[in-house]
C-alpha cells in the first residue's frame, strides 16, 4: 500500500477549492431546497475500472463543511475497482454534503485518472527492468497530489521541483557552451547529497556525458536502435532514463532496450478522470 500523504498537506488544496465553489454566498441552491438539518447519506461509487487515489480528498471535503460528518472509506488508494463499486460510504448534514460534492468528486475523479494512466503504463512493461515515472508537467497546486496518485498507480516520483536533485536540460547545456562544461560545473556546485542528471539528444552527446559519471543521462528523443546502443555502451555504470515520444503504443518497445526509467508526462498532463460518482442510497 503507497505510504498515504498527511491531512495536514492535503487540507490546503481541498479548502481552496471549496472556497472557489462556494463563491461570495454559499451554495444557495442547497440552502433554498434543503432544510438546515436534514441529514443525507450517499455512497461514492466507481462508474469504470481502474485504480483509486484521493479518498482522503472527498474525505476532508465532506468534513471541511460538516465536522460531525461519519466517512468510512471501502477502499484504499491504490486499489483496482470496478464498475459499480463502493469506494466510500457517508452520512452527513444533506447541505453540507451536496455542498462539497463537486470539489470531492474533482479530486478523487482526477487523482484516480493519474493513478490508472499510470498502472496502464506500469502493465505495458512489465516483465522488464523499466520502471515509469513522472515528470513535473503537472497541474499547478496539484503537484504532490498527482505524484502520489503515480505512486498509487505504480510509478516513480521524478523531481518534485528544482530543489531536489541537478538536471541539466538542452538550454543549460547551450547556455553553458556543452555538455562536458555544464557537467563540470554542476559537479562543482553539488553537495555530496545532491544528484546529477544531464538530458542529451544524440549518441554524440551521450559520449560526451559517460566518461564525466553523472547520476543519470535522460535520453531525449533517442530511436530504439540509439537507446539499446547506449544501454550497452553504459554498462551499468549510470542510470540511463529514456524520454519523448512515450505512448501506450511504444512504451513496450523502449522499455525492451534496457533502459532503467522511462518518464512520461502524459501521467498527469493527459490522464482522463475517472468516473467516479455520488449516489444517495
């Protein structure tokens, strides 16, 4: 089970998106149609297949508005589910419910789509040593939601920002006049801790990058016969992550070169939500 994020870093995400909802008055339909104190009880249900994360989203969104509400989760991220299936059960203030209904479903809806994606990537290339990960084309103020619905999925977190590891990309390595240049001054710079990744874009390149030892060379756009020319040439000796031009159609293929680590941005910039849905029962 994918270690869960605490309430504490979830709750500023679920509480600005019910302020953009609620707007400058409240929700007024609920507040015409419904009595103050009635009490409704729902079921959030799957309406397709695929793998669960953000429950602690509907969760905190439903107490955000009711604190007495009670939500018992029947499922836990990271689970496989099918149509129909109950993935949590609630009962709470019928205002504040319907209230936080949208923003619950938003979240557990996109969360749960980044997590199938992902799992759909992680089935295509199974059997090889690669492993999927992602990469920081993310949703702004959603970044470490949607790396831990990758995680939940199966995926590997790439970077989380541009604090956390050195990665020199094809504008540092023209701004500093080559690869061998920038690598030299990222190793220069970087603490015993800090990791170095360099991208490049031809076996040139990639010549240039081995003998200095970086952590890992991201390959960029490299052809099936380029990418298994370097895992060979490599040896071992660095972690070789390939990138661009990654589908559900040629995952498999790349993957089959032996390269460690495929990134995909896909995985959070195209994954479709899942249905997911709020029934009253």
């Amino acid at each position: 089970m994918t270690p869960p994020i605490p309430d504490l870093l979830i709750a500023p995400v679920v509480t600005a998106a019910l302020a953009e909802d609620l707007g400058r008055a409240g929700d007024v339909t609920a507040q015409a149609c419904i009595a103050a104190d009635a009490r409704l009880s729902a079921v959030f249900a799957a309406r397709q297949s695929g793998v669960v994360a953000g429950l602690a989203c509907a969760r905190l969104a439903v107490l955000a508005l009711d604190p007495d509400a009670r939500f018992e989760a029947c499922a836990v991220d990271g689970d496989l589910v099918q149509p129909g299936q109950v993935l949590a059960k609630v009962e709470a203030n019928a205002r504040a419910l319907l209230s936080a209904e949208r923003t619950a479903l938003n979240l557990l809806g996109r969360l749960s789509g980044v997590a199938t994606l992902t799992h759909a990537y992680v089935t295509a290339v199974s059997g090889t040593k690669a492993r999927i990960a992602d990469t920081r084309k993310t949703t702004p103020g959603l970044r470490h939601l949607e790396k831990y619905a990758v995680r939940c999925g199966g995926g590997l977190n790439h970077r989380f920002g541009l604090d956390d590891a050195i990665l020199i990309k094809d504008n540092h390595v023209a701004a500093c006049g080559g690869v061998a240049e920038a690598l030299k001054r990222a190793r220069a710079a970087a603490g015993h801790l800090m990791k170095i990744e360099v991208e490049v874009d031809s076996l040139a390149q990639f010549d240039e990058a081995l003998p200095l030892a970086p952590d890992v060379i991201m390959l960029d756009n490299f052809s099936l016969e380029d990418l298994a020319t370097t895992v060979r040439l490599a040896a071992g000796k660095v972690t070789l992550e390939a990138s661009g031009g990654v589908n559900l159609q040629t995952v498999r293929a790349i993957a089959e070169t032996g390269v460690d680590v495929i990134s995909v941005g896909a995985l959070t910039h195209s994954a479709p939500v899942l249905d997911i849905g709020l029934d009253a029962v």
